[in-house]
C-alpha cells in the first residue's frame, strides 16, 4: 500500500489531532521518513482549501482558515461548544486572569469549560493563592495559527 496515500486517509478520516508515533506505526516507518512523507503530501495541498497542519507532536487534516467560514454549515458538530469557545477566546484575551474572575464575569459553567480546554491542551492553569491563574498554551497558539 502506498505510505504516502495511507497517511492521507488516516488524516482525512480522522478529523482529529494524530500523533506523530501512532502515524509511524501506521506506516511502519521512522519518524524522520514519517517527515518526509508529510512534507511531499502537505506540497500536494498546497494549493487546496485543505492543509496538513503539525501541533506540537500531533498532526492534523483541516481547513485552511479563509475557508472556514464560508463552509462551516456542512460541519458535523464543533470541536468545542459556543460557551466553551467564549470561555477560550475570554483566556485568550485576558492572558493571566483569574478562574474566580473569568467565574464572575461569565458565570459557574466555566469550570466546565476550563476543565475540557486544559484536557484538550488549550488552556493551562497555575494554582495562585485559591484560584487558578489560566493562559492559553503554545498548543492553542499553534492551533489557530497564531
């Protein structure tokens, strides 16, 4: 089976973050010719509404960001919910705040918000005092391309 085309599919079907070591294993290569496969099909997408994006250790098939928006109705369900994206785009704009603030401000559902963003990678806590002091990761940055 063709490496090149195999990864493709495991991309394409996906529709989530796969690791490096896992799509290695996949193809039964090592991860320096894992590199090199994803490079050569990532220049195939090059002029396509679809991009090979790498976060941290993890890859990942999706939209290129000006498409987004125009196709987002044939979507099957979000990544997150609209209150946990509103919990994510408030870290993101108030870097270093507070849960108890964020609480004040948006309301006791944010504990649960939070606590999918930290799994998810895209939000990290630091106990300060009797909260928590929450930021968005490199993981975030990486992922919304920023």
């Amino acid at each position: 089976m063709d490496k090149e085309k195999l990864l493709e599919a495991a991309l394409f079907i996906s529709g989530r973050e796969i690791d490096e070591n896992e799509l290695a294993k996949l193809l039964k290569v090592r991860k320096k010719s894992l590199e090199k496969i994803l490079e050569k099909l990532s220049k195939r997408y090059e002029n396509s509404a679809v991009q090979i994006r790498k976060i941290e250790e993890n890859y990942i098939m999706r939209l290129k960001d000006e498409y987004v928006n125009a196709v987002e109705e044939f979507a099957h369900e979000p990544e997150f919910r609209k209150g946990t994206l509103k919990t994510l785009s408030f870290i993101a704009k108030n870097p270093g705040i507070m849960k108890s603030e964020l609480c004040k401000r948006l309301g006791s559902r944010i504990y649960e918000d939070v606590k999918i963003l930290v799994e998810k990678g895209f939000v990290q806590g630091k106990k300060h005092g009797r909260s928590t002091k929450l930021d968005t990761t490199k993981r975030f940055k990486a992922y919304f391309g920023i």
